[in-house]
C-alpha cells in the first residue's frame, strides 16, 4: 500500500487539543489557509448562505442512485438514508456505499507463475523506428489483467447501524419510514431523520476537515433500549466498483491491537480502541473513541459492535482510519461538527460565486443547482494530495486508478474559482513521480517525459490497447502551472514548476516528427486522439491535440522568458512548421486521417470542438469551427459522449458568440448529461457518478460569465444576452480569463 504524508492531529485519548488549535494545524497545512490567492475578498454582495442552502438535497426514500457523501479530498464516507452504511446491498450495483482515502489501495499478490514473466510491449512503426507500448493482451492475458487491476482502491471498512426490531430480528429497509435526510452543504453534515418501530432516530454524520476521521452522533430512545447500536466491519480488497470483497475473511485480517477505558477529561473520549488491518502486504490502523458510555466487542471475524451501556437515549463516536505508520486524527464528534461548520463556511465565504435567481429561463434553477452541488462535490472528491479518479473518493472506476487527461476536467476549474489552492495539493504528484514519466519518454526514444494515461500512486502506465497511446494529457502539466502562475504570479511559483514545464515542452517537441516531404511538424501514428475511437497506426494530425501541441509549446517558451532564459530554437520551429488543423467540406475534422466527416465516427468525444474551447484556437478558424460546432449539435450521436462533452461545447460556443447554443449543450437533454438530485453525473451501470462533469461544467460556468482570452469586454458574454438570464457573480480572479 503507498502513504502520502498526512495531516496528523495527535491522538484525542492522549492529549486534549483546543478547538483554536485544530483549526490552526489544518490553515498550516493549506486546508483553510488564506493566502494572496486563496479567495479572501470584501463583504459579500451574494448573500452565499441562502444561494448554497437553496439547493441541499434532500432524500424521503432510499435512493440507491443518489447516496450523500462527506469528505475533506483525502477521504470521504457514503451513506445510505440511515446516516451510515445501513443497508447496503440496496446500493450494490447501484451507486456503492463506500469509505475511501486517497493512500487506501490494496494489492493482490501476483501469482507464483507470473512473477518471472516480463509483460511483451507491441511494437509500433514510427516513421522508420521501433517503439513498444503495453497496448497488447493476446497470449499474455493473465499478466496483462494483473497489472492492469493492481493496485485498485480500497474501501477501508463500513460503519451502519445495527437497529433490532421489537421480535428480535434485525431490520430490513422496508422497517425505516418517515425519512427526510438532508445535506447540509454549508456546514458540511448529513442530518438523518426516520423512524423503525415507530420510534424517531436522528443520525448526524460529519468528516473532520483535516483527517480520515468520520464522527457521528445519533439521538433515539432505542439507544437505551439497546435496539440501536453501531456495526463496523471490513472487507478483503477488490478490484471491482464496490473496492469490496466480503467472501473471502480468511484472506485477511482484522484484530482488536488496544482497549483504552478513559474518564473524558484529557481525552475526551470515554473510551478508544485501535485495530490493524492486514491484508497481503498491505496494513492499516484504525481506532475507534466514544463520548458516551458504550462497550466495543467483536461480533465475528471482521465485524464489530459499539453498543451503549446506559439507558440514555445517545450514542456518540469517531472512526479514524490510517496508514499504519501515522498518528490518528481521532476528534470527539462534538468538536468535530463544529470544526466542519468553521471549514465550509470559510468555503463558501471564499472563492468566488455565480448566482442565477433572477433569470427568467426556466432552466435557471437547475444550472444553479448543479453549479452549487458540483462545487461541494468537487472539493470532497477531487482537491487531495493525488489526482483523482473518475468517481474520486465515492467508489471505484477503472480500479480506483485515475486517468491523467481527465485531471483538467476534475480540478481546473478550481483556479478559475480563485480555489487555485485546492487545486495545487494534487499538482505536488507530478513532482513526486517526475522520474518515471522521464524513464517512460526515455524507454521510446523521446526527450524529457511522458505523462501516463492510467496510473496509481507510483506513476507507472496501465496496460491498455488506448491509454499508453494517449497524448492529449500531455500539456495538461503546462497548462496547470499557467493556471498556477496567473493566480500566484511570483518567482517561486516559476521555480517551483519550471521543470515540469521545461521537461513536457521537451517531450512534446521530441515526439513531432518533422516530414521533409510536407515540410511540416506532424502528430503519430501511432496516435489516438481525445476521441478514442480511431486506430492508432491509421491516426495522425487530431485537430485538437494539434492545437494543444501549439499552445503548449508556446507557453513553455513564455515561462523561459519570465525565467530569464532564451527561447527554445526547437521549440519555435515546432510551433511555427506544426501541421495546419485538418478540415474538409468546411468543418474540422477528428483527425487528418479521418475517413469520412460525420458518418461512421460521430460518437464519444467530439473532440475537434476542444481546439476553440478548452483553448482559445489561435491555429484555427473561426467559422469553420462554427460550422463544426453547429454540425456537432445537430448530427452527434449524443447519448455515446460523457458527461465533460457538454462543457467543452459549450465553451467552444460561447467563444464563437453563440451563447444560447452554450446553455442548449450544457442543459441537454440525454441520458449522459443528468445530474442526480445528489448532484453526481451519471454515465452508465458500472459508472452511476462522473465527475469529470461536474468539474466541466464549473469550468465553462466560470468562462461564459467571465470571458476569455479576446472575447468581448460585457458581463457574462457567455450567456444569452436577450433578457432571459441575469447572472450575478463574485470574487473571480480577471488576469485569469483575460489569459485563457
């Protein structure tokens, strides 16, 4: 299992921590840290509170598509209506209720047979030379799903009531009534209300802001009846959605390691128990305290009871989880509803905000709801110390592994939010594994490095027959370190990221590959472009990555110039011989090599619109890519695409003075643009969340209210200006959008 270094808060069985306290170690690690760039601005003209509070949702059944979380970006807790992990076979094959870090991932032992083979790359002409990527499967399967499913994501454990009916059986979904769970986004809690045999339970749940901590406290007159107690248990690991295996407790371990009855002075906790997990070669501790008089005892293997041992009607815990060689960030539940109301309001205080009440379109009201809940989800999910995955700390996708080109969609946006600093915990990886993605480009015969596709926390490339021969996140580190100098334009911010930027730039110019007789700089094959369905011996020049290319480029020469340094001659001669966009009858086209428009290849990503959206299309022309924008709404097949599709078209309408199409493609109406009244994006069955459309859709909110690089100088240019929408906004950075 890999570690990252952690916020660590004393154990709270030892030493009595203030509330001042606690809240100063997380500012000092840049959880509430206010700096010139971390959104501090004048009194509020919004009134915030009311803009967040409007949208809380609020469930009156199980949902089993729609389950709330609470998180801090390095870990988070799903629960069911219940307030805990309750029910959870109802959420299955739904939306898993799961407890995740960013350092829980488990490793199945390689298989003794394995372990001597080496995996067999496919080779690739390129223009004359020999490349390898892991792409192949065919007489190396066993190897091949090894790797690619080692290491995946671990559901740490799960925490449910444990509720007995008045026969003595336990109860089953169809005994809890009268619910109404809400999500208290603005101060970071679920407060549960139902009622089981007729008597009323309220469950509040909460994540302490600065650790893997969840606390909770539950009010019932079945807590004194001893109907109501709390179930821990914990699974092998997997690779699947649900990062759970339950049928196997003989390949792990769970032991009780110390039992500490305490008198809540110093401590205050009544009692504390620490436990270890094992499982293969990877550890983890976890440990429990309660504030009110309770006994915690095995029940069997793997599973746990925390039980009151009074006749009073509350029942008061944490749960803390950690690698084993770090201290416990364990927080009496009463501190720590206190210490997460101070951190979201300082969230929603902060930063900046759209407010959309006053419009007249009808479809006002939703776009402001998933505005404001694809804020909290993306601060929970997709802020931690790694990139996130696909469906961040909720359950897994793809292994729990995350996808490099789908970080700008994750947390990009962050900095045009004036958040830039939630954003830069997770740009310290690329640092981190540098060496490997140099090793890689080295391993191809390429200058500096070559970003992975699909990696964990070590960096390494999975296989698959399309990551390895991904390019387009490529720049993403070079567009992320502009974002970081225009928010925080100094010295050390061009130190701390002119490697990265210097070593990507030199990839980039490595991997163009001159053609003497075209005389020009071209892109693969073997490529395959944003939109995954091309081969890759049959690609080259894709429309987007051309532009990509274009702007990376010349970005990293604009950082050798704010360092002093001479330009790059390579670099210029990339820029300036790099291929032409490709196009044919009028409109762009997914790649040079595209064999027809848009008959056959009109599904997944429309990717060629990301030229004069995501970037400001200095290769381009407009009207073409005005005819390719309208072409793509009227003939895509739209429910094949993913859920950061519509963002993208919508910025690339609204930069081309198209407006109303811009609020048609994020509002679409199909199967892959809903958002769920958790406010998650759904996809399909084994991918029920997306946040890659959540965080799309703040990152092309926050351009059509502000602008972009050359757009008009009005109040929000991206929408329609004809009276039907009155946008209010807040506490944006300007020198951000006037440079993108």
């Amino acid at each position: 299992m890999a570690f990252i270094k952690r916020v660590s808060i004393s154990s709270m069985s030892r030493s009595k921590i203030s509330r001042r306290t606690f809240i100063g170690g997380i500012a000092a690690t840049g959880v509430l840290a206010k700096s010139g760039f971390s959104g501090s601005h004048p009194p509020a003209k919004i009134d915030r509170y009311v803009l967040v509070s409007r949208h809380n949702p609020v469930l009156r059944q199980f949902e089993p598509l729609s389950p709330l979380s609470v998180g801090n970006g390095e870990f988070a807790f799903t629960c069911d209506v219940t307030g805990l992990q309750t029910f959870p076979e109802l959420y299955e094959n739904a939306m898993p209720l799961c407890t995740m870090s960013q350092w829980g991932w488990h490793t199945k032992p390689m298989p003794e047979h394995l372990r001597a083979k080496e995996f067999r790359l496919t080779d690739y002409d390129t223009y004359g030379r020999t490349v390898g990527y892991i792409t192949g499967k065919s007489g190396q399967e066993e190897l091949y799903d090894w790797l690619r499913e080692n290491p995946h994501r671990l559901h740490l454990g799960r925490v449910g009531l444990l509720l007995i009916r008045s026969d003595g059986h336990e109860a089953k979904p169809s005994d809890i009534t009268d619910i109404e769970q809400k999500l208290d986004l603005w101060k970071g809690q679920i407060e549960s209300r139902f009622k089981f045999d007729g008597k009323a339970v309220l469950v509040r749940t909460t994540v302490v802001p600065g650790g893997e901590c969840l606390s909770v406290m539950i009010e019932s007159e079945l807590v004194a009846h001893h109907r109501l107690s709390v179930r821990i248990a914990f699974p092998y690991g997997s690779q699947t959605m649900q990062a759970a295996d339950w049928g196997h407790p003989e390949q792990h371990d769970s032991n009780i390691v110390k039992v500490e009855k305490l008198d809540g002075t110093n401590s205050n906790f009544l009692g504390r128990v620490e436990l270890s997990r094992i499982l293969d070669d990877d550890k983890y501790s976890v440990s429990v305290g309660w504030a009110t008089e309770s006994a915690f005892e095995a029940e069997k293997p793997h599973q746990f009871v925390l039980r009151s041992t009074r006749s009073v009607p509350r029942l008061e815990f944490s749960v803390s989880f950690a690698p084993v060689e770090s201290e416990h960030t364990l927080v009496r539940p009463a501190f720590a509803f206190s210490y997460s109301e101070d951190f979201w309001k300082e969230f929603w205080r902060t930063g900046a905000a759209v407010e959309l009440s006053a419009s007249k379109d009808k479809r006002a009201f939703e776009l402001e709801r998933r505005i404001i809940l694809s804020q909290y989800l993306t601060r929970i999910n997709c802020t931690g110390s790694s990139p996130p995955q696909e469906t961040g700390l909720t359950t897994n996708s793809w292994y729990g592994k995350f996808h490099l080109e789908m970080h700008w969609w994750h947390a990009a946006h962050l900095a045009l939010w004036n958040r830039f600093q939630f954003f830069e915990r997770s740009l310290e990886w690329y640092i981190k594994v540098h060496p490997s993605a140099r090793e890689r480009a080295k391993q191809q015969g390429y200058d500096g490095v070559r970003w992975a596709k699909m990696t964990a926390l070590d960096g390494r490339d999975s296989p698959s027959p399309i990551g390895p021969l991904l390019i387009w996140q490529q720049p993403h580190p070079i567009f992320y370190a502009e974002l970081a100098y225009l928010s925080r334009p100094s010295g050390y911010t061009l130190n701390k990221y002119r490697k990265i930027v210097d070593e990507t730039a030199r990839f980039m110019a490595s991997y163009a590959h001159f053609d003497e007789k075209t005389h020009r700089y071209v892109l693969g094959p073997p490529v395959i472009p944003a939109q995954e369905n091309h081969p890759a011996r049959e690609t080259w020049n894709p429309t987007f990555e051309l532009e990509y290319w274009h702007f990376g480029l010349k970005t990293a020469q604009k950082w050798r110039h704010r360092l002093g340094l001479k330009p790059e001659p390579k670099w210029d001669e990339v820029i300036k011989k790099l291929s032409p966009l490709p196009a044919k009858d009028g409109v762009y086209l997914a790649h040079e090599n595209c064999p027809q428009t848009y008959t056959e290849r009109n599904k997944d990503h429309p990717s060629m619109l990301g030229a004069f959206g995501i970037l400001s299309g200095e290769k381009g022309d407009r009207e073409t890519m005005r005819r390719t924008l309208k072409k793509v709404m009227k003939e895509w097949d739209w429910p094949e695409t993913w859920g950061w599709d519509y963002p993208m078209t919508a910025m690339t309408a609204a930069r081309l003075g198209e407006p109303s199409i811009a609020i048609d493609a994020l509002l679409l109406d199909t199967p892959k643009n809903h958002y769920a009244i958790n406010g998650h994006n759904y996809q399909r069955p084994n991918l029920p969340l997306y946040l890659p459309g959540n965080g799309g859709l703040l990152y092309a909110i926050a351009m059509m209210a502000n602008g972009w690089k050359g757009g008009p100088k009005t109040k929000a240019p991206g929408f329609p200006a004809d009276g039907s929408w009155t946008v209010r906004t807040e506490g944006f950075n300007p020198a951000i959008f006037s440079a993108i």
